[in-house]
C-alpha cells in the first residue's frame, strides 16, 4: 500500500508540475504576443482555466500528503481517545464534503454539456469543469491512502509537553 500511496503522491506531483509548467509558458506566450500588439484572444480564458485545474490537482497533492489546513498543534495536545475521535470525524467530514462535491460536479457537467469556452468554441465547458469530480475523487483516494497514518498517529500516546512543530511534522506523515 505504501508503494501505491508513493505512485499516487508522484502522479500527483508530476501533474502539478505539468499545469504549472503549462501555465508559465501559456502567460509567457501571451504576454510576448501581447508586447508585440498581436494579443491572443485565448489567452485570459485558457490562463484561468490553467490556474483553477492547478488549484483543484494541487489540493488533491496536498491530501496525498496531508499537508491540507489543519490544527495538528491542538489535536496533539489532547489525550489518544478525543484525538483518535477527532482524527476520525475530521476524515468523515472531509471525505463526506469531497463525496458531495464530486457527485455535484458531476451532476452538473451535463447542464454545460451544452457550453463552450468564449474564446474557443470549439471546447465544451464540460471538459474544463470535469476537474471538480476528478479533483474530488481524487481528494478522497488521497484521504482514504492516508488514513491509516492520521488513525495511527492519534492513537499513539502522546508526551504531555507536545511541541507544535512535532505535532505537524507528525500529522504531515
């Protein structure tokens, strides 16, 4: 399962890289085009578009690592039985909100089945919104990886002097 988690977290890394990658040379481009007054009429509207899949796919990255918002610092400092309970209702909530998310979007994408980008017509809006129920399914696949770590990290007996910066580096593993 480790090896797994290790593939998905590098697939992950490896997609991000891609969108930034894409990004810095899509705005390039644009701005090169722009400074000589031939401006593309793409270029807003694919950079946006860019920047949400980064945003969404980088989310995704961050659960596989769980490096998402967190308290770790103030469940650390309760004992294992409230900080197991805690860890476990977080990941209901979490995965339940990311399940809503990802049948929502998906629910939706045959609404904009019939859109197109304003730019480019020829691309529906539907394969530019499917990154919410891909991003969310892959939020979930990420949380569900790393779930047997938060458990086992709430469980473990705790000293009573627990410095934040052990309880992140902790929570972040």
């Amino acid at each position: 399962m480790k090896s797994f988690r290790r593939g998905y977290e590098r697939a992950l890394e490896w997609l991000v890289i891609g969108l930034m990658a894409a990004l810095a040379v899509e705005v390039t481009i644009g701005v090169v085009f722009r400074s000589i007054g031939e401006s593309l009429v793409w270029y807003d509207e694919i950079a946006s578009i860019l920047l949400a899949w980064l945003t969404f796919y980088g989310s995704a990255l961050a659960a596989a690592k769980r490096g998402h918002i967190s308290c770790p610092e103030l469940v650390a400092l309760m004992p294992p039985a409230p900080r197991t309970a805690v860890t476990i209702a977080v990941e209901v909530l979490v995965i339940g909100f990311f399940g809503l998310m990802g049948w929502i979007g998906f629910r939706v994408l045959d609404v904009l089945a019939t859109d197109y980008l304003v730019s480019l017509p020829s691309i529906s809006v539907m394969y530019v919104q499917s990154v919410i129920p891909i991003s969310a399914a892959l939020i979930i696949l990420a949380e569900v990886l790393t779930f047997g770590d938060a458990l086992r990290w709430a469980r473990a007996e705790r000293a009573v002097g627990a410095t934040a910066d052990s309880a992140a580096h902790e929570a972040s593993h």
